[in-house]
C-alpha cells in the first residue's frame, strides 16, 4: 500500500503572547513548552510570538528558562529511538521569547505589572490558565478589572482554561456564570487535551469519510461500545490534586466523554466549530440518566493495591505520599451508559479508566453483533466470534478491525485474522501530546476542539448519578498494580454476557 505524505507544516499562527498562569507547575515544563517547540520546530510561531510565564515562586528569567530546559531534557530523554532528533535552534528561538513574572494570582499589582509587561507586545494575548483549579474565576476576575479582555482591531484577547471545569454539575454551573461575567463566551477556549491528539480527530475522519463504517455504525451492526483510557502510571507525585479528584472526576466528564462523543454523534452539516459543537452537545444531552440506584448497579469503582507494572515493583494507592490511609478516592471508574436515540437505542456503552493497571492503553472498541448462522460448523455454539473494529488512541495508533478468514488447507477451518492500519506505517512520528493543535487552534481563533459551557455541564449532568451514588455508599474494590483492573469491572460486562478485551 503507498504511504501518504505528511501533512505540510501549518501556516505561521499570528503573532501573539502566551500568558502561563502557574509557569512553574509540571504541566508547563512537561507539555505547554514541549507543545511550544514542537510548533516553532516546524515554523508555525511568529517571530513575534512570546511567552510570559506567572507563578508565585521568586524566579529571575534565567532560572526560568533554566527549569524549562531542565524539564525538556527529560522529555527528550523520555522519548524513544524513533524520536525526531532534538532540535537545540528551536529551543533556543523559545527560549529567547520566554520571561517571568514573579506574581500573587490574587494581587491586583501582580496584573498591572503584567499589564506593563505586555504593552510593546504585538498582536493577541493568549492568558492559559494552568493553576489549581481554585485560582480560575480570581485570576479571570482580576483580568477583567485590568481590562485585559478589551479586544480591538488586531488585539484579541482569550483565555485558555484547563481541567478539572468544576467539581460537579453544580460547581460547573457556578463557574459558567461567574466567567461569563468577566470575560465573552467566544474568548474562552476551555481545554481538553484527548480533543488534540490526531488519534481522536481520526476518529471523525474514519467514520465520516469511509462510507463502509458509517453504514454500519448504528444498533442495527453494533452489539455494544467499549471506551478504555486505561493507564500505566500510578500517583506521579499528584496525590493532592488527586485525592480530591479521583478517577471519575479526572478522566470521566472530559476525556472519555470527548471519545463518547465523537464515536456516536451524528455527522455535523460542516466541519466547523458551532457545527461539530453541537452534534457533540446533542450526544451528551441523550446519555441516559440513571437514578443513583441504577448508576450503582452500572458501576464499579476501584483502587490500586501493591504489585508490579512493567516489571517494577509499585506501591498501595494507600501508602502514597499525601494519601490518607483510610482514603476513599477512587483510581479506577467502569460505567455503563446507555445513549437514548435513534441511532443507539439498546446499544450500551461501557467506559473504563484506570491508574496502575496492566498497560497504557486507550481505545474505543466497536463490537458488531455476531453472523447470526454457523454456516462453517454443524454445532451453534461454535458461531465465529463477532467482528470488532478497533479505535486505537495511544500507543501504537491505529485502526484494527478483527475477522474472521478461512484457514488453508483442504478442510473448512476458520480462524481470528486482523486487518491493522498504523500511524507509524504511513506517517512519520509526531510525538505530540495534543496540546501542539490546540493552542495553536487557539492561536488562530478555532474553537472547533475546544468545549463551549454547555458540553461541559452535560457532562457533569451525566456523571452526577453515580457522585450521588457513591457519596451515599458503594464499594471500592481493591486490584493489583498491573493488572488488568476490579474483578468487579469484569463481572459489569460478564453480566450482559460480554468480557472487555483484554489490556494485554
Ligand atoms: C490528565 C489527567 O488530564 O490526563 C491525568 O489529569 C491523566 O491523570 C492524563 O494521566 C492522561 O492523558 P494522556 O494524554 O497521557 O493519556
């Protein structure tokens, strides 16, 4: 098969500042500036373009651009064989453009000083929010007392907010209607890295550009939706973000429901953001909403335990540093949702998402119903097993679909084959996180991957029955660090008379 050629290097973005609100936190040395070097390796940053970073500690540029560096050696480290080489002129060209602003989020002076700092600037003013969640409205607000939204001709202003969008459907709510109050709806980007990454985009392409899946894709061919973000990683030194957060609230309402979203919505009339919008709002507006009875039937939570990933040894989620021994946070969610219309009727979804399991592994498996006759076998329990289309996210991107094909030789045998397409068969290695398209989206003014208020309340909506479920009681099932989840999560699909493909 020919391979198809990259696709070309985007055009320069405008030029325009980025503004890091909590520049010395781990995600702005571990993804925003990797993201930053990515775009200016391949040209896509004007030679205007500058990055202030905001952080409380007491940093002078070179220290900060110091740290950066530090952060991106390991990066660089982290990455295998088949990486690009590292490019020190790209980094250098970053890091020329990159200052620091030493600064209290909730300090008036803090913006008046940014305000100074920016004034020879040219062109838009991007402010990412990257801090506790905590310091979103304050810093919003702050903004908007400064005047830094004010936009005119050539001077935009967005502000890019990152995730956890709220605690809960209420809090969610909240934080909606205090934004709206300081800044437009059309200059907030509200983040979601999965929605960058090539992977999900592909998931519309494969499904709206060839005819012989989308035919398919519906209750008439599908038996049931499997969605897996399943993780390798334990704690990583986040145990205070994430004893308050836990698996559902980190991963659930956000990535899983942005996979939801683009595997079972209606095609949108164009490629474009209010279009694909919302076709993604009507999605999640049909997700079944259970009672808390019901949602502790359709779940299982669960929490790692001692034992080994990848060949090293992992500790308790309990014995983390920064976790309470009697901790009930939960490190590993499996739901199952059903999605009330047409299209879906009867065909359940189940979603699954774990720290310290057996393997990274997400992705979406399209389970079609079965041949119906054993035409190849007297017996009806030997029917073939169904054919399965495979979504895969990370690692190893692709799509595979599972089949069936006759084995050689002069008797009638058949036996499981795959179809396999792969990222790296066709296209050269990327290593980006998702976050490369979409500040540069933000750049250019692109909402199309970022979630407008209401997408990001349906989803709250949806999860709320099983917050209320929990708060009132449930287990939480212990599993082993490396396996392959909750025996529970296994008994969820074992119920329907279905198994989740195995991590392995
Ligand atoms: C983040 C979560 O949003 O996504 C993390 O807070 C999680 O807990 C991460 O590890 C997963 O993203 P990725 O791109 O590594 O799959």
């Amino acid at each position: 098969m020919e391979s198809t050629p990259n696709r070309p290097a985007p055009a320069p973005a405008p030029p325009c500042t980025l503004v890091i609100f909590g520049a010395t936190g781990d995600m702005t040395g571990r993804l925003l500036m990797p993201a930053l070097y990515n775009l200016a390796r391949v040209g896509a940053l004007d030679p205007a373009f500058r990055v202030i970073g905001i952080g409380r500690r007491e940093l002078d540029d070179a220290a900060f651009r110091d740290g950066l560096t530090a952060s991106m050696d390991d990066v660089v480290a982290s990455r295998g064989a088949a990486a690009p080489q590292f490019d020190p002129q790209a980094w250098q060209w970053l890091m020329q453009r990159a200052s620091y602003l030493a600064g209290d989020f909730k300090d008036g002076q803090t913006y008046g000083s940014l305000d100074k700092r920016l004034a020879g600037a040219q062109g838009g003013v991007i402010f990412y929010l990257s801090t506790d969640p905590d310091f979103f409205l304050p810093i919003a607000r702050q903004l908007h007392d400064a005047g830094m939204f004010k936009q005119s001709s050539g001077r935009w202003r967005r502000l890019v907010v990152e995730k956890p969008f709220g605690r809960d459907l209420a809090s969610a709510r909240e934080l909606n209607r205090q934004l709206a109050k300081a800044v437009n709806e059309s200059q907030i980007f509200r983040i979601d890295h999965f929605l960058g990454k090539e992977t999900v985009q592909n998931i519309l392409v494969s499904r709206f550009a060839n005819s012989v899946f989308e035919n398919s894709w519906n209750r008439l061919f599908i038996d049931h939706v499997q969605i897996t973000a399943a993780e390798a990683l334990g704690l990583e030194r986040r145990s205070s973000f994430y004893e308050q957060t836990g698996a559902l609230r980190d991963m659930v309402p956000n990535h899983l429901f942005q996979l939801l979203a683009m595997v079972a919505m209606e095609p949108p009339n164009a490629f474009e953001a209010d279009a694909v919008r919302t076709e993604k709002e009507k999605l999640l507006e049909a997700i079944r909403l259970q009672t808390p009875a019901e949602a502790l039937i359709h779940s299982v939570r669960g929490q790692y335990r001692a034992g080994t990933v990848g060949g090293k040894a992992m500790r308790g989620y309990l014995e983390e540093e920064g976790v309470a021994p009697d901790s009930r946070t939960e490190t590993y969610v499996a739901l199952k949702l059903c999605i009330d219309n047409w299209r879906w009727a009867g065909v359940p979804f189940y979603l699954r998402t774990g720290k310290a399991l057996a393997r990274r592994q997400t992705q979406i498996v399209i389970a079609f119903k079965d041949a119906g006759h054993a035409l190849f076998c007297e017996a009806e329990h030997c029917k073939p097993p169904a054919n399965t289309l495979v979504l895969q996210i990370q690692p190893d991107e692709g799509l595979f679909f599972h089949m069936q094909a006759k084995v050689p030789g002069s008797k009638l045998g058949t036996a499981p084959v795959s179809m396999d397409f792969r990222y790296r068969d066709h296209f050269p290695p990327s290593h980006s996180s998702g976050y490369e398209t979409l500040i540069y989206d933000c750049m250019v003014g692109d909402a199309t991957l970022f979630q407008r208020a209401a997408d990001i309340e349906l989803g709250w909506k949806a999860v709320q029955p099983f917050q209320q479920a929990w708060a009132e009681g449930g287990d939480i099932h212990p599993y082993r660090a490396g396996s392959q989840g909750p025996a529970a999560a296994d008994d969820l699909l074992a119920r329907d008379g279905r198994a989740w493909l195995s991590l392995e």
